[in-house]
C-alpha cells in the first residue's frame, strides 16, 4: 500500500491533457464535469458530430462556464488520456484512431468490457478488433485494482453489472458463494441509463409511473457479471421512474447456514480500504441503499439482509449509473492507472435533501 500511495505523491502535482469524444451524451457531460474539476487533468477537447463548433454548455447547461466548443471527432487532438463515450460498436471501429492520439484510452462502451470474441457473438453483434479484447482491462478498482496501474486500454464496466457486481463479490472472496449457488438479481434502473437521444418509450409521457420489465432474460450485463463473478445469474432489469440511478436486489440461496457475523466479517473485510463502497444497514428512513442517496457521487452502498427459513441472503447496492457505473468509474480507473491519488476529482458526498435522481 507504501508504495501506491508514494506513486500517487510523485503524480499529485502532474497534469495531463484529456479528450472526451461524444461529449455531448450523459455520460460524456458528466466526464466532462468530472474532469474540468479534477486536479491532474486539463480538459483539451470534446466532440460531437451533432454539436460540432457549439458551446460545451449549450448542451450542458451545467458546464457553462466550461468555455469549451465542441468539434468534429474525426478532428482528434493529441492529448494523454482519451475517454471515450460512444454508443457500442463505435470504439471498436475507431480504437486505432484513439491509440494514435492518445497514450491511454478509457472506453465506456460495451467494446472491450469483454474478454473473448465468443461472448460478443452470443451477447452483441460480434466484434471487429477481438485481437485487442486480451489487452483491456475491465475498469471496476474493486476487482481490477492490481491490474490498472499503467493500463492504457481501459474498459468501463456496464451499470447494471456494477451494482451487481460491488453488492455480490465479497461473499465470493469471503468463500460463501462458491458460484455453484441460484443467484437471482432484479435491477432497477433510471432514464438516463438509455442516453440522452431516447426513445418512444423513454419519452415522459411513457416513462412516468412506470415499473417496466425492458430485459426480462438475457440482459447483455449478464456476461460481466458471469464473467468476472465466476457463476451465471438469473438477471431482470425494470426501468422505473427515477433519472439517475441503478438498485439491484439480489437473491442468493444457499445450500448451508450462513450466520449474520460472517456476512458483516466478509463485507467490512472487502470493503475495508476502499473508498467508494460503504455498507449501508440500518437507520430509519434509508434502512437499506438507494439511488438517492448516491446521486452524482461515486459511491456505491450495500447492504443485506439474512432469511434463513428459505436459505436466502437477501443483497441491496445501489448506484448512480452515470457515475460509479460509468463516468466515475472511468475516471477511479484513470486515476489509478497514471498514478493518481485514486479518490481526485470524485470527492463530492452527494446532497441531502435532494430531489428525485
């Protein structure tokens, strides 16, 4: 941990220039934020095919005063760190183009997330570059954070995988999940999570007031989770009435008894010195983890509950999907991959009160 924490010293006074190609999305807005405030990082350009020549803050009305203008992406300035925020299959095609202009390249697609050419077929319409699918590196610290330091082909992970993800793994590092368990995780997931160009039924007239099933079965973050979690998972996503966020309940039964203390000894354990998960049980009003409380943070909570007459642990997490399960998991990586203090740029503790995500 010494000499983390030295590397991260050295770096602390650097600065180094950045790209957000589609900037002009959610999450490329939030990268943009994230970045404009982020002590080692000068933001050099945003593009956006749409918006090329326009303000950043036309489109951001937040980032106003960010004095940026949009440009064209095939238009790429050479900077030190890419991150890029297109939809699937875009980075794939441009990945080359990226490397050229950058020494690392953050992606917050689905184009390297995965490690095998196979998974493409079976999940997404295959894949172009499947050569470069060994030499990413999944972005989530929690899982990763060995491997990131001077990565320079970073993957962020899919929303819904994270949440799962942060609320599942240390009961598999604690030895209680094997990966032979039924595992059962229902998502609830925010607009925002459908990008900022929508669609007819992420309009609000039909998005308000509901609790919709919009992947029932085979949701594509199933091959992260079953990827880096080592077991299968029956996953359901429901969108739901809220902007920012993603909730995940996941029901695990287990075969022998599981007491109480060893669930706390496995969470305190894995998340003893990482920044960003807090294990969220009990109070009154926020018993359990909820979007809200995350809203425009980095944080992801946990929390569980035990039921031993159905052999079930029952696993709560909650996220903001365009932070933690995006752009500010794409910038925890970067910070971790060029030797920066890991928690720079992502300090904000959220609001409270506040209203709907």
């Amino acid at each position: 941990m010494a000499a983390a924490t030295d590397t991260a010293d050295e770096a602390a006074g650097e600065t180094l220039t950045a790209a957000v190609v589609g900037g002009s999305g959610f999450t490329g807005g939030e990268l943009l934020r994230l970045l404009s405030g982020h002590p080692n990082f000068e933001v050099a350009q945003a593009t956006s095919r749409e918006y090329a020549n326009k303000t950043v803050g036309s489109v951001h009305p937040n980032l106003r005063g960010l004095g940026l203008r949009f440009t064209e992406p095939t238009d790429l300035e050479s900077v030190d760190v890419l991150f890029a925020a297109t939809p699937h299959g875009v980075s794939m095609h441009h990945v080359d183009e990226f490397r050229d202009a950058a020494d690392t390249v953050v992606d917050l697609s689905a184009d390297f997330r995965l490690e095998t050419e196979t998974q493409y077929d079976e999940y997404y319409d295959g894949h172009v570059r499947p050569e470069l699918l060994a030499e990413s590196t999944y972005a989530l610290p929690e899982l990763h954070r060995e491997e990131l330091p001077g990565a320079d082909l970073i993957a962020a992970g899919g929303c819904n995988a994270t949440t799962t993800m942060v609320g599942l793994y240390p009961l598999f590092e604690a030895g209680i999940l094997t990966g032979e368990e039924r595992i059962v995780v229902d998502v609830k997931v925010g607009s925002s999570e459908g990008g900022a160009t929508g669609s007819k039924a992420s309009s609000h007239a039909e998005r308000s007031g509901v609790v919709r099933p919009y992947a029932a079965t085979g949701h594509r973050h199933e091959a992260e989770i079953e990827q880096e979690l080592g077991t299968n998972v029956a996953f359901t996503v429901h969108a739901v009435e809220m902007i920012r966020g993603a909730a995940a309940t996941s029901h695990v039964f287990v075969d022998d008894p599981v007491a109480k203390r060893d669930l706390f000894a496995a969470y305190r354990e894995a998340f003893a010195d990482e920044p960003f998960v807090r294990l969220a049980m009990g109070g009154s009003t926020y018993r359990y983890p909820e979007p809200k409380v995350v809203a425009g943070t980095n944080y992801g909570d946990v929390g569980f509950e035990l039921d031993p007459k159905n052999g079930r642990i029952v696993v709560f997490s909650a996220i903001d999907n365009m932070m933690k399960g995006s752009a500010g998991q794409a910038v925890h990586a970067a910070n971790l991959a060029l030797g920066f203090e890991e928690t720079a740029g992502l300090e904000f503790q959220g609001l409270h009160p506040v209203g709907s995500p």
